[in-house]
C-alpha cells in the first residue's frame, strides 16, 4: 500500500491493527502511548510525532519503504489495438468499400 498522506497512514495502522486483532488498547500498551494517541492516529491526525509513527508501525510488524517514484513515462498504447473491426468483420465476409 502507498501511504502518502497521514489519513493514508491511519488508515493503514487501522487496517493492520484489525489483521493482528488488537484492539487500540493493546496496540496503545505495546507502543507506550495512550488509547486516544492511536484514535487520533487512526483518524489521520497530521502532526502525530514520526518517532512514535514509527514505533507504532514496528509494533504491527510494517517495514518503511522509501523509493522514488518512476519518472519514465509509460508507453504508448500498441498501434496494433487502434483496429476497426467493422473493417475486420467486412473484410473475413469478403465484403470491401
């Protein structure tokens, strides 16, 4: 999953926490913060500290990974797909215009 946002990011500590079944309580005990510290994360909050983002990340066993985004444009769709295949269906039946 791409997290680009910190909505992104409560979104994904909420979905990884339901996978382990924890509840927010547990998650809370295992990073050292409180219950509403998790709430607040869990709903996106923009300011939550990044160390304790991370700690949280490495309770729910999430590893970070930092890559740059592929610059390279995509590529040009086949020329071969621009068919007419009225023209395709008119040529197999022998017909031309």
């Amino acid at each position: 999953m791409f997290a680009r946002t910190p909505q992104d990011f409560g979104l994904l500590i909420r979905a990884r926490r339901r996978e382990l079944g924890l509840e927010q309580r547990e998650l809370a005990e295992r990073v050292g913060v409180s219950r509403q510290w998790i709430v607040d994360v869990e709903k996106g909050k923009p300011r939550a500290e990044l160390r304790l983002v991370l700690r949280t990340l490495s309770a729910l066993e999430l590893d970070v990974d930092v890559s740059p985004r592929d610059p390279s444009p995509k590529p040009a769709p086949n020329p071969a797909w621009n068919v007419d295949l009225d023209d395709v269906l008119n040529r197999a039946r022998g017909k031309t215009e």
